[in-house]
C-alpha cells in the first residue's frame, strides 16, 4: 500500500483515505465518530473516579488523622494507599482536559498535544510506584522481622522509590516534547523515531514496574501469612483479618501488575508499528480503546480493592470460601492433635493404674495381717483379699470413667470444630490426673 504523509497527525492511504493518529487529533480522519466516543466516555469515567479517589482521601485523611507522606525521619515518604490515589487524582483530571482538548480541536500544537497525551500516564506510573514502596515502609514501621527479611535498608527503598517516579518525567517528556517539535516541523522521519523511543521507554518501565509489584505483592503475602497465621496461637479472628487484607493486596498487585504489562504490549507493538496500525481501521480504534480503557478499568479495581470491607466481601463471597476453609482446617487440626493427647494420657493413665495392682499387691497386703497366697489356696493370685479385689474393681472404673471422659471432651472439639470455634485444653488435666494417683496410692 502507498502512503502519503504529508503531516504527522493524519497518514492517508493511495486510496486518498486519511486515519488519525488518535493520540493527537480526531478529526478529519475516517475514525472521527468512533473517536469522539471513546473520548466522551473516557472523560465521563475519568471525571467519576477521580471524584471517588477525591473522596477516599478526604476520608482517610480528615476522618481516619491519615497523611499523605511519613515525614518522621526527615525524607517524604509516600503512603501507600494515600499517595496512590492523590496520583490517580491528578492522572484522570488531566485525562479529563486531553479529552476535551480533542473533542473541542483546541491547541492545535502538535508538540503541545504529544506532551499532554503522555503526561498524565506518568502519574499513573508514579500512582502504581507509590503504592509498591508506600508498602515497603509501612512494612519498616510496622514489623521489623518482616521489614529485615524483605529489604534491608530503607535508603535502597528512597532510592528506588525517587528513580521509579522521576525517571519517566525525564526521559519520556524529552521524547514526546522532541516529537512533537519535529512534527511541527515536518521532520517525520526525526518525529517517528522519537516517538519510537519514547514508548521504548514505557516498554521498559512499565514492564519492569510490573513484574516488580507482582514479586513483591506475593512475597508480602507470604510474609504476612508466616507473621500472622503460621505463629503459636493465630485464633479465627487472625485468619479472618488476614483473609480480607490478603484479598485486598492480591486485587491491588494483580490488577496494577496486568495493567502494567499489557500496557507495556500494547506500547512497544504501537512504537514499532505506528504507521501500519494506524493505516488499517480497526487495529487503530482497537488499539486507542485497550490503551484508553486500560486506566480507566484498573482504577475502577483498584478502588473497589481499597473500599472493600468485611461486609462487602461476604456478600461478594470473595472472603467466605477462603476464610472458612482455613478456619475449619485450622480448628479441625488443633482438635484432632489434642483429643489425640487426652485420649493418650487418659489410656496411659488407666494402663499404670492396672499394671501396678496387678504387678505390686502382696507388698501392700503383708502389713494387714492377712493371709498369705499359699494359704489362702490361690497362689499367684493378686486378687484374693477383698480389698485387692475392691481396689482393682476402682482401677477398673477408674479407666472406664477417664475412657468415657475421653470420649465426652472428643464429641464437644468436634462440635467446637464446625461451629468455627477453638477451646483450649482444659489447665487442670496434670492435677486431674494427680489427684487420681495419690488416692489411687492411699488406697
């Protein structure tokens, strides 16, 4: 296919066909009408998230005495959920003004319009950025065996955390600025490879970003899982709180995590095949819905990740399944291993008494004056004074009542079992069984 170019905005076919590059202008091109659409509701979407972001951190801040950065030792640090969705705020109101400056054919500067696309998706990155190190730190704060066996030193964190959000301001306005100038210019060949290194750069970021916030979400989860629910004497409750903040870091990496990479897809093919993309319709309007959309979508989840509470997630049954699965493991374990203990000791109890009178009587009868096994004419019988016999007939009840006991206390753990509830054993088991055995030795 023939192409002419005469301008950067628009690229017609030899038909005479002329298809918008969208991220600048949507007009006078065979896509106008679908354009104009996505941009209406891009602004509708992005005007109604950045007021519930508004409202999240009026919330947090005003109500719950949150702030927006940990100044405590000197260097700002971001707060995960506060910094994130002040970013996110600004990301979808300077979506809002690109969208009308497209609707409206304002300010037709082509190097003022590739500068203003790219714009609010760096705070997007910061938003994601913020969010991964805020964790980190609050991490520090929180629980320092946690912190130690994540990162060790929390100026690698300020570095990181600096580079991630700076870095794209620098190397990707140049880029759109440059590319933009040149259009201006009529230079295409200097405006395409500028704008092909600048979606280089989000290839590079955006990827690297995502795998990161991936690794790290889990890593946290399993660290959080070892801190609060492997440890000696994690109850219901732990399992439960920690369900539901496991469900909500898992819908915020997961989301930011795709976002980041299909995003990372999508501008890397769009570098390297801008003019082929944007010759052939339907890969154009295909490609400007995934990339305007994109946000807007992992926004929508990340809100509804920060929002979510105990009561939202049963009825979504998000927490139900999960939760209650750990906790009838959890109690279903415990009891088993401790019936099993009782059941032991009780049967190692009712055996020592049984052994004992049958291996030891004569000693204790000798001093009775009674007689002995040779005349009383049952040798080797251990049972042939009454109080031998009275004696072993109380081992004997001794060891049914402790059995039957057993068998009581089992009944009660599984009940206790399927209701959800753990009982500990109960503390006189040792004076239960010493009391046993010291009116086992008077008699």
């Amino acid at each position: 296919m023939n192409v002419e170019q005469t301008e950067f905005l628009r690229i017609c076919d030899d038909s005479g066909i002329c298809h918008c590059d969208w991220r600048l202008t949507i007009h006078g091109c065979e896509e106008e009408s679908a354009l104009k659409v996505v941009y209406i509701v891009d602004a509708i979407a992005s005007g109604l998230l950045a007021a519930t972001a508004a409202f999240i951190v009026f919330q947090r801040v005003y109500y719950h005495n949150q702030t927006l950065f940990d100044c405590r030792t000197g260097i700002p640090r971001p707060k995960p959920i506060e910094s994130m969705a002040l970013m996110g705020i600004a990301f979808h109101i300077l979506r809002i003004i690109h969208a009308t400056i497209l609707l409206l054919d304002a300010a037709p500067n082509s190097g003022f319009r590739s500068f203003f696309f790219e714009f609010p998706w760096q705070f997007a990155f910061g938003a994601l950025s913020c969010y991964l190190f805020g964790i980190a730190h609050t991490l520090s704060n929180s629980s320092r065996v946690i912190y130690d066996s994540w990162i060790r030193s929390p100026y690698i964190i300020d570095g990181a955390c600096f580079s991630a959000i700076t870095l794209p301001f620098i190397s990707n306005n140049i880029c759109s600025i440059a590319a933009g100038v040149y259009a201006d210019q009529e230079n295409l060949t200097l405006a395409s490879s500028f704008t092909s290194a600048l979606y280089y750069f989000w290839t590079f970021y955006t990827s690297f970003l995502g795998i990161l916030i991936l690794f790290a979400g889990f890593r946290l989860i399993g660290l959080l899982r070892h801190h609060f629910i492997d440890k000696p004497g994690a109850t219901a409750d732990d399992i439960e709180k920690f369900s539901l903040g496991a469900l909500r870091v898992k819908i915020i990496i997961l989301t930011a995590s795709i976002c980041l990479l299909l995003f990372s897809l999508v501008v890397v093919l769009y570098g390297a095949f801008r003019t082929s993309i944007i010759l052939y319709t339907p890969y154009n309007l295909a490609f400007a819905v995934i990339w305007t959309f994109n946000g807007i979508i992992a926004t929508g989840l990340i809100v509804f990740g920060v929002i979510l509470n105990p009561r939202v997630a049963t009825l979504a049954g998000l927490v139900l399944s999960s939760a209650g699965g750990e906790i009838t493991n959890l109690s279903a374990s415990r009891m088993s291993k401790w019936v099993n203990s009782r059941m032991s000791i009780t049967t190692s109890s009712a055996n020592t008494a049984v052994a004992t009178d049958l291996i030891n009587p004569p000693s204790r009868l000798a001093p009775l004056g009674k007689k002995s096994d040779a005349e009383s004419g049952f040798p080797n019988n251990p049972f042939s004074s009454p109080l031998a016999s009275r004696h072993h007939e109380q081992s004997i009840e001794l060891g049914e009542h402790s059995q039957t006991q057993s068998r009581v206390e089992q009944e009660q753990f599984q009940y206790n079992a399927m209701t959800g509830t753990i009982r500990a054993p109960p503390r006189n088991i040792v004076a239960h069984n010493t009391e046993e055995n010291s009116r086992r030795q008077k008699v």
